[in-house]
C-alpha cells in the first residue's frame, strides 16, 4: 500500500521521520504543504483518516496566538489551516484510510507495522 507523508522540509522532526522511512525501506509520495498549500476538503479528509478534531491537530504555537484563534471554532480552525501552513501539525504519514502524526518520528512505526 502507497504512503503519504505531509511534511515541511525545514522542519527537524520531519527530517527525521524521513531517515526514519528510508531506514524501513518506506518510500513515500512527499507533499510538501508549504509550497502546495492543502485545501480545506484535503484538510478535512487528512482529519478523517486521523480521527481527529482540528481543536486537536492544530499547532499552538506563536501563529495560533498571534491569529486569535483561541475562541474559533472548528470549521474556522480549518479555514485557518488552510489559508496558513504553519499551523497544520507535521509531519503526517497517510497509508489507505489511516494516518498518524509523527511527533516524535517513532510514531510512523504504528502505520507502518499495521
């Protein structure tokens, strides 16, 4: 089965899950969301696969404070997502109709061994 990983190529943990796969012979379809922005229906499918709310795979970091977004709701969380990549948390590796976020690296092991 083909993988996907969505990744930011400046980002170490990212780096890492890649060294990671090529270690494990994984070699995936590499979607860099910073230079192809995901639309908020890829969005939406990568939560689906993720079980996962946006509340909860969005990064709280700097970005997040700095937009206001602590009182969005999901949809709009979304929205923000997708108009700003530096909130989507990374690395995700998508296999069929799972997926994972890879923080730390390791965490690709739980795809890969399904």
């Amino acid at each position: 089965m083909d993988y996907t990983i969505y990744f930011y190529d400046k980002c170490s943990t990212c780096r890492k899950t890649k060294d990671l796969l090529d270690k494990h012979g994984i070699e995936p379809k590499y979607h860099s969301y910073f230079d192809n922005k995901l639309n908020q229906s890829e969005l939406e499918e990568i939560l689906k696969k993720l079980k996962m709310k946006p509340s909860e795979f969005i990064r709280k970091k700097d970005l997040y404070k700095e937009l206001n977004l602590e009182s969005v709701d999901e949809f709009g969380l979304i929205v923000a997502m997708s108009e700003n990549p530096g909130l989507i948390q990374r690395p995700v590796l998508v296999r069929g109709d799972q997926a994972v976020v890879c923080r730390p690296p390791e965490k690709a092991l739980e795809l890969i061994n399904v």
